[in-house]
C-alpha cells in the first residue's frame, strides 16, 4: 500500500446494494488511509444491466433506457446539470485562485461550493446551487491586476476538473506562475 497514492473503484452495483458497497468501501478506504473515488458509476448501457450492472458477460444490445429506468430521467437530468456546474465552478476557481489576496479563500469557498452542489444534485436546484456558488466565488478578494499568461486543457469534463484525474496538473500550472482555463 506504500506505493499506492489514490484508491478507486467502478460502481457497478445494483440500485439497492449502494449502501452495503459504501459500507464495504469505507472499511477498506480507512484500513488504508488513502484518497478514495469512484473512476464511474452506475450501470451500463445495455438492456438488463440495470439488475445486473457487474456481469460484463451480460447479453443485451446497447440501450440508453436501461439508464432512465434505473435512475429516472429526473435524476441523471441533475447528475448532468451537476456535472457541468462543477465544471463551471473549477474555471471559476482558476480564474480566482492566482489572484486571490487571502491565500487558501478561493480553495475554502470551493470546497463549499462543491458541497452545495452536491446537496442539489441529490435533492435539489442545482442552478441555484451553481449561482449562489459562483456569487460567494465573486465576493473572494482577488489583485488588481490579472496578467499571468492563460494555459487551457482540453479533454473531458472529469479529466480536467479532477486533480486525482489529471495529477494535480492546475495546481502545478499555477505554480509556474500561469492562469488555467481548463
């Protein structure tokens, strides 16, 4: 385990087994003291994963209406909005972080940010959750001046979002004096 920086899992698991998987996760996620997430989650797209999201042996043709039917329409609807609201709040954050005045603000309102929007995606207005996180984002003291030179990064959402995903690389950015746009 010494070698191991980050812990990760795919979350193939039938809808009603979620919480015996968490529970069964956690224990090894503390056991080993590292970083845990989950690479994906769900089931795939295939007529009857939805009861069986672990047998890759599974026949079944392809079927996004095995996603609606184990999660409902309403609920991935949200899982999508949260996704790019996330996304939205990480460039907001890259645009504010180099600049900040308090050093640590931005990485704290964050943090929060991405409680809030979890708490929407799980119940509740993911919108309003992204504009009362983007309006707290706008209150964080920042210099006068912006002038490092912008670096994008382009790929997917959760490789670019996610420091685990793309090792760190905005901060490492950053620490070379440059903005990220990722």
């Amino acid at each position: 385990w010494d070698a191991v920086d980050v812990m990760s899992s795919s979350g193939y698991y039938p809808i009603d087994e979620w919480e015996t998987q968490l529970d069964r996760i956690g224990g090894a996620v503390a056991r080993a003291g590292k970083p845990f997430f989950f690479m994906e989650a769900g089931c795939p797209s295939r007529t009857g994963s939805a009861a069986r999201p672990n047998d890759w042996a599974l026949p079944g043709s392809p079927s996004g209406e095995e996603l609606i039917e184990a999660f409902g329409i309403e609920a991935l609807d949200r899982l999508y909005v949260g996704i790019l609201a996330i996304e939205l709040l990480v460039k907001a954050a890259c645009q504010t972080r180099p600049y900040e005045l308090v050093r640590g603000l931005t990485d704290d309102v964050h943090r929060r940010s991405l409680e809030r929007i979890e708490a929407a995606v799980a119940s509740g207005d993911v919108f309003e959750a992204l504009d009362a996180s983007l309006r707290e984002i706008g209150t964080i003291p920042v210099v006068a001046g912006r002038d490092r030179p912008v670096v994008g990064i382009a790929g997917d959402i959760y490789t670019k979002v996610n420091p685990v995903a793309n090792d760190d690389l905005v901060r490492w950015f950053e620490e070379q004096g440059l903005e990220v746009l990722p």
